[in-house]
C-alpha cells in the first residue's frame, strides 16, 4: 500500500466506498430477515419460535465457518496491505479446504442428531416437531453458507465489498421470492408453509454460493488478476495458523449463540407469545445494528492493511473517521428504536400482546445501541491487528458474568417481568463496551511487532 499522506477527505472516501456495499448489503439481509419473519409470522407463532431456535443451533456450527473467514479476511487484508500475493492466494486456498471439510462434517452431525439439538430448548411437542422440520431442511445450506461468507472475507479483506454486497442482494431476493412462493402456494405452486421457507432458504444459499465461486474463479477474475493458479494442497502450517486466529472469533460467536440456548429457555418460561416478540425484536433491532455493524468489518481490513503496509499513521486516521461515522449512524438509527418501536413492530405482526412486549424489548435495545456499535468497531480494530483473542474475552465475560447470571436470578429466582431481561442485556452491553474501551486503550495496536503475513 502507499506510504503517501492521504488528505480527510481521500480516507472517508475510502472509507465510504466500503461502508456503504457492506451498509446497503446488512441492509437488505436485514429487509430479507423482516419480510421472511413477517412471511412466517402469518403462519403462526409456533412457526416464529421453531426457525428461531433453528437458526440458533445453525449458527453455533456457522461460527466455525465465521471464524475461518474472519481470519482470512484479516490474512489477506495484511498480505494485501503488503502486497504478498503468493501468501494472499495460499491462505485462500487453505481457507476453502478447511471451511468444505468442516461443512460436510458438521451438516451430517447436525441433521442426524436435530431432535435431539432441538429439544435443549425444552418445547413443546409441536415447537418440537417443526423445529426438527427446519433445522433437518436447512442444514443442507451448510456448504454453501461456508463458501458464502469465506468469499466475502477474501474480498472484503481486499477492500472489495461491493461483490459481496450483490452476491447477499441476490440471496436475499431469491430467498424472498421463494419463501412468498412456496410458504403460501402462490402462482400453482404447493403452500408447504414451514417446509418452504426452509426449501426457499436453501434455494437462494445454493444460488449465492454458485455466484461467490463464479467471481473467485473465473477468467480474469480475482485470483486470476493477481497471478498464479489456485491449488486445493492442503498446508499443515498456514492451516494451523489460519486456525489459531479464527478459533477465537468462531468461540466468540459460539459464545453468543450457547447463550441464545439458555435464554431462550428463559424466555419460554413467559410462553410462546414472548419467544415471538423476542424473536421479530431481533429481526426490528437490525435497523439499528446492521448498518453500523459494516463499520466493524471496515476496521479489520483498513487496520490490517494499515499494518501490513507498515503505516501506523494511517491506521490511527481510519480509525477516527470509522469511530465519528459509527457514532453519527448509530443515534440515527438507534433513535428509531427508541421512539418508534411499536410501530416498528407492528410491521411485522398483528399480534397486540406480541407487539407490546417486542417494543419494549426495542426500547431498551435502542438505549444502549451507541455503546454496543462503538465496542463492535474497536473489536473489530483489534482483529485487524492481529489481538483475535481480545473480542472473545470481552465476549465471555459479558455473557458468561452479566447476562447469563442476571437472566437465571431474574427469570427463575426473582420471578421477574420479561422487562426485566431486556434490561439485564443492556447492563451487559454496557459494561463490554468500557472492557473493550479499557483494553484497546492499553494496546498499542498500530505498532504490533508480529504480522500475520510473516
């Protein structure tokens, strides 16, 4: 990368032409989640509550394939930074062969143990029954949503997030168009209800997945613009260390996902009603996080490459701009949050008791929006740096010390409001956004000894 001084305006500018593909691609995966919530949400609460804990058993084993392109997204971002091509396509390559082994491996563990995955939840023998439905339909997915999200990584790690952006939209127009028409029947087909949101899920992952590939390999395509072939060797080295760094982003993100489990449990002890508001809050709350949650990504490549090129003067100007842009985003959209949430879920179902709980949930979620995008962006600096381990502690000792314990006292000791369990997630929120402020604040990141690409 150039050593050159770049001018405010050439570094938002760089900055904005990232942002703003990964912005409009969160964006629209959020639109995609709300329609197919809102799709499945005619059908039934039940229907809400089974893709819910579905789609939390689905990313626990996601997190795997999440950590492996979290670190070849960082690798390549520095080797870019260094224009190490060789190092850039060698980590690629060993980023697929690991990300396909273990995609085979777990779709098999997954499908044939779904009964017994979905009933740590302790649902009813209908939730039970449609969970098993959708998560055994789905996790035929699994392949293709490791070579999804390793494909962006690759790119995005290149500065490249446009690609990625429209690889997501056509998923998502896909899986919407699928779900409109075999959740209902429309147009002669057959209404499968449950059965054909999972079907229109798979659809579109296999048809984003062929586009993903398509871009990579073709002529005059990405790995043919920087030289040399593309060789499936397996490397024991680099797969070890590809492995090293991306296992503590996949233990975060697993992190998240266990204790999805427990509170979900939690929740269903209020009833179904409650699950369901919970889970079209997750689905309203994106309005706010998705779009800053880019600003995390954008991090790890323009303080990798920073890094990688040596320039730490560059790296500390990315990072007060990225910091600025979060923040200003961040009380728009979590604004919305706070003073339109039931209308905000109204949009997603007609159910008044569903609505007044989901708002409320809105509301404390909107409150504490700021600390929890600005946390995401510092985590995000630290990976690009190399500190993979940093956002995995703060993680665990958010969820494992705060939010968990507080949840249990609440919900089965206290006996308390649902209410109440949104607000203990504030408090968690809160307190790892000043770990994470404390943490990055003592590390000199931008003059880290050890690259990633040596």
């Amino acid at each position: 990368m150039e050593k050159k001084q770049l001018d405010d305006n050439t570094i938002r500018n760089r900055i904005f032409s990232m942002i703003l593909p990964i912005t409009a691609e969160n964006i629209l995966q959020m639109t995609a989640g709300v329609v197919s919530m809102a799709l499945v949400g005619r059908i039934s609460s039940i229907a809400v509550g089974a893709i819910g804990m579905s789609n939390i058993l689905f990313r626990i084993i996601w997190s795997v394939f999440k950590g492996i392109s979290t670190g070849a997204s960082v690798f390549v971002a520095q080797s870019f930074g260094a224009q190490n091509y060789n190092k850039l396509r060698s980590i690629s390559e060993q980023a697929f062969i690991l990300s396909m082994g273990f995609s085979i491996l777990l779709q098999q563990i997954l499908y044939w143990n779904a009964e017994k995955l979905i009933s740590i939840f302790n649902p009813t023998t209908k939730l039970l029954a449609d969970g098993v439905l959708y998560v055994k339909i789905i996790s035929w997915s699994l392949p293709f949503a490791a070579i999804i999200l390793l494909v962006a990584g690759i790119l995005q790690g290149m500065g490249n997030a446009k690609i990625p952006m429209i690889i997501v939209a056509i998923l998502n127009v896909v899986n919407i168009i699928f779900s409109y028409l075999l959740i209902f029947g429309n147009f002669g087909l057959p209404g499968l209800g449950l059965r054909g949101a999972a079907i229109a899920y798979n659809i579109s992952y296999i048809v984003a997945a062929a586009i993903g590939l398509f871009v990579l390999f073709r002529r005059d395509g990405t790995f043919d613009r920087i030289g040399g072939g593309f060789k499936l060797s397996f490397n024991k080295v680099e797969s070890y260390h590809l492995m090293k760094f991306g296992l503590p982003t996949a233990f975060e993100t697993s992190f998240w996902q266990l204790a999805s489990i427990i509170i979900t449990r939690a929740i269903l002890t209020y009833g179904e009603t409650a699950y369901a508001a919970y889970q079209l809050g997750l689905q309203a709350e994106a309005i706010s996080y998705m779009p800053a949650a880019g600003f995390g990504i954008a991090a790890s490549t323009f303080i990798g490459q920073a890094i990688g090129s040596k320039d730490s003067q560059l790296g500390k100007r990315y990072l007060k701009q990225l910091t600025n842009l979060t923040i200003l985003i961040t009380l728009f959209a979590g604004g919305l949050l706070v003073f339109f949430p039931k209308i905000i879920m109204r949009l997603l179902t007609d159910d008044v008791e569903v609505i007044s709980i989901g708002a409320l949930y809105l509301f404390v979620m909107g409150i504490v929006q700021v600390p929890q995008n600005v946390s995401s962006l510092l985590n995000g600096a630290l990976r690009g740096a190399g500190y993979s381990k940093v956002p995995m502690i703060i993680a665990g000792v958010g969820l494992w010390l705060v939010r968990i314990p507080l949840v249990l006292i609440l919900t089965y000791a206290l006996s308390s409001g649902i209410h109440w369990i949104w607000i203990a997630m504030g408090i968690d929120l809160i307190l790892r956004f000043c770990i994470s402020y404390l943490i990055f604040k003592k590390k000199d990141i931008f003059n880290n000894e050890v690259l990633l690409i040596d």
